[in-house]
C-alpha cells in the first residue's frame, strides 16, 4: 500500500505517518515528487487494520498495490531509481558500460582486458569467477582466486568489479572483492539465493531468466527487495524462443515494459541474447535506443581462445569501436556516455 500525501503537506506531517506507521512494527519509504510526497508502506498493511489513517494530518488518500511484486514497483515508487555503486550512478542520465570477459582465465588476461576496456569507456570490469556451465565438464571458473585477480584488476585501473554469484559460498567470497553481485540466468528463480543477497547491502545485477516473464522476473527481483536490498539492477540478457539463429531471443520490448511497470534501471547483456560476436553491436544499439540505462558485453583479448562462450566476446578493437557508436546515440536520445 503506499499513502499519497496531500500537495503541500508538511515535513511534519510525513514525519507523523511515518511515525504511526512504524509504531504498527511497518517500514517506511519515502518518495518525494514535484507535486506530491508518497509514503511505501513495507510490511503487511493488515497492521493497520481499525487505524483511520487517511485522517491524519496531509493525507490524501491510501491507494493499494495491485501487482503480486510491491518493493519493484512503479505504484511503490514512481520515480526511477538510480542505485549507486561505489560512486557510478545506474539509472541516470550517464550511461553505464560493463566490459569483460566471460570467465577470468589468468592474471595476464584479467589485467590486458582490464586496461583496454577501461580505455574504451567502461566503468565496471566483469568476469565470471564461479562459471555455471552447461555441461559440468566444461571450465567451471577459477573460484576465489578469480575474484583476486579481478580485485588486482580493479585496483590497477580504479575499474569497479562485477561477478556473478551462484551459492552462498560464492557470495561469502565476492563480497570481499566485488562492487558488485551478478546473479545469473540460471538463477533467476533460485530464491533462496536471492534472499541471501537480499540480506547483504550490496548492489545487485540480476537477470532475466530465459523462460521468465517480465511478470516472474520483477516478483523475483522482489525476493531480493523484501530482504532490505534495493540496490538492485535489473538486466536483459535474451529469452528462449522458437528461434535458433540467436542463441537467445533478446526481449527488447522488456526495457519499455519494466520502465513501466518498475523504478528499477534495467541494463542489457546483448553477448549472452546473440552468442555470436557479429549481432553484439546491432543488439546494443537497439538496446541503448530503447531506454536501456547500460550495457553488459563480454570482451577477451583473444576471443577464438576463450575457455568459455568463445563465439559471442568482442574482441577490444571492435569494443572500442561499439563504444564509440553508442557514444554517438546517446547524444542523440539525450544520455551521455
Ligand atoms: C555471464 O554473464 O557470463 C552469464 C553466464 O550470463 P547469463 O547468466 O545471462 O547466461
Ligand atoms: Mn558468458
């Protein structure tokens, strides 16, 4: 539920709902607008059963959240979100780019990628640390000791670091290393992972699954919320279709839709959707020109020798070069970048 503040209500009279609120054991969320303050009930609402709430002091009136996902919702909050991550704002006007390669494979070619990626425009460095690989015979990650070659990554460029979390040993390592979780397709509905990152303050990238709807996806970023996390970033990263030319189908209609139906930002990984490296940079544009607030794209130093997804990484000229157009597009939809 959330409480719609009256236009010229007072500090005094927030600060007298926020107080009744949580005298009833609720959270509060506070929204302030142009016109009108908004106030987030958090908890269950029935608290305030028998309480004549809309006499108090500024309210206007009490409006319920119709939609299943409550913390992730546009109603809950009707301005975007921007989350800050150790000093990047996501979901601002300036764009956000994420480069990297798929797996950190040794400290030569974490650090090579670091510098070239860095040069070309991107504020975070990805690279997966704990790999969940299709087949378990393939190169599952290099663990802990991939997450300290991207800290050393990270404190030789100023780059801030991204990785994906796949259990709760995972995320009891990276939060030592990283700006950042990613929590994967594979785990988009993993729940119990979700609460475990929910409870850490840390910000986090979390993707679409491949058979989610936006509907599943935005109740599962709720799972993350409803812990006390709402440093959450959501990301589009290709659904599966009945179309094989792709590896995934990329579900550009999801940036308007979540744009309408949540604050949350939302970024695209075009590398995971195409799987081939020649469709990355058509993906990203279209991406960047639909709303997307940033980019996720994997990038090696020699693609044809990936220990994994060799096919989909740019290699650093054609990153530097993609940067390049995107820098051009975001001037003409008013971003920057
Ligand atoms: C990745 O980013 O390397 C990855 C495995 O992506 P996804 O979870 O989208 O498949
Ligand atoms: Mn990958």
């Amino acid at each position: 539920m959330i409480i719609v503040m009256k236009p010229g209500s007072t500090e005094n009279d927030i600060k007298g709902v926020s107080r009744l609120l949580e005298s009833h054991g609720l959270g509060v969320h506070i929204s302030k607008g142009v016109e009108r303050t908004i106030i987030g009930v958090i908890g269950d609402k029935r608290q305030l059963d028998g309480i004549p709430v809309e006499l108090m002091p500024g309210v206007e009136k009490l409006v319920p959240i119709m939609e299943s996902y409550k913390l992730a919702s546009r109603t809950f909050k009707p301005e975007p979100s921007i989350i800050e991550v150790n000093g990047v704002k996501i979901g601002g006007r300036r764009l956000v780019m994420m480069a990297g390669p798929c797996a950190v494979e040794s400290h030569d070619q974490i650090m090579e990628i670091a510098f070239a990626v860095k040069k070309a425009g991107a504020q975070f460095l990805r690279g997966g640390a704990y790999k969940p690989r299709t087949s378990p015979y393939s190169f599952q990650g290099l663990e802990e000791e991939g997450l300290k070659l991207l800290k050393e990554a990270r404190d030789a460029t100023g780059l801030l670091v991204i990785s994906e979390v796949t259990c709760e040993r995972a995320v009891e390592a990276a939060d030592k290393y990283v700006d950042m979780f990613q929590i994967g397709a594979r785990n988009a509905q993993n729940f119990q992972l979700l609460r475990e990152v929910g409870r850490s303050r840390k910000p986090v990238l979390f993707k679409r699954g491949p058979s989610t709807t936006v509907e599943e996806w935005l109740n599962a970023a709720e799972y993350i919320m409803s812990e006390g996390n709402y440093n959450v970033v959501l990301c589009e990263r290709g659904i599966r279709t009945f179309e094989t030319s792709t590896r995934f189908t990329l579900d550009i209609s999801a940036v308007p839709v979540v744009k309408s139906l949540s604050h949350l930002p939302i970024m695209v990984d075009p590398s995971h959707a195409a799987g081939k490296a020649q469709y990355v940079a058509p993906l990203s544009k279209a991406a960047i020109a639909a709303g997307a607030d940033g980019l996720i794209i994997e990038v090696h130093p020699n693609p044809r020798c990936a220990l994994s997804d060799a096919a989909q990484q740019l290699t650093p000229d054609a990153f530097d070069s993609l940067c390049g157009e995107i820098r051009k597009i975001a001037e003409i939809i008013g971003r920057e970048f």
